[in-house]
C-alpha cells in the first residue's frame, strides 16, 4: 500500500471544487463575516505571498456538506412535530 501524499491546491481549484465564487470562501474564512464558517478549512500559506488548501480538506468538508444539504433538498427532516 502507497502511503498517501498531501496535496495542496491552490484558490482556482477549491473554486472549481465546491462551485463558489473566491468571494465567498473568503466570507468563510473571515470571523469577522456574517457568513463565517468555522468549518472550513483553514488555508495554509505556501511562500510570502501564496496560500494553499489540503485538498484532502477540503473533499472531506464537502463530503459532510453532502450529508447535510441532501436530506434538506429531498425534503427529509428530522421533525418531532
């Protein structure tokens, strides 16, 4: 068995990945935004001027996403009504 290697991936690619704008994964990652989201993952910086995403991270965030977006769009609630 190969041992798994990190990969980084840069902004154009979590763009492409989760199929929002770069304006809003930066909403993400502000504290300070009314659209903050503690659970994205953090990105790491590369050099002086250059960040970088664990695209392991990231598949996995959007991989919980999916386990909460689908029950929400198929209209299956958890509702003790």
């Amino acid at each position: 068995m190969q041992p798994q290697v990190a990969r980084m991936i840069r902004l154009r690619a979590v763009v492409t990945k989760t199929g929002v704008a770069r304006s809003t994964i930066y909403d993400w990652l502000n504290p300070k935004s009314p659209r903050y989201d503690d659970s994205f993952p953090k990105q790491r910086r590369l050099g002086q001027q250059s960040v970088g995403w664990l695209e392991s991270e990231i598949d996995e965030w959007l991989l919980q996403r999916k386990e909460v977006i689908n029950p929400i769009l198929s209209g299956r609630f958890d509702d003790d009504e």
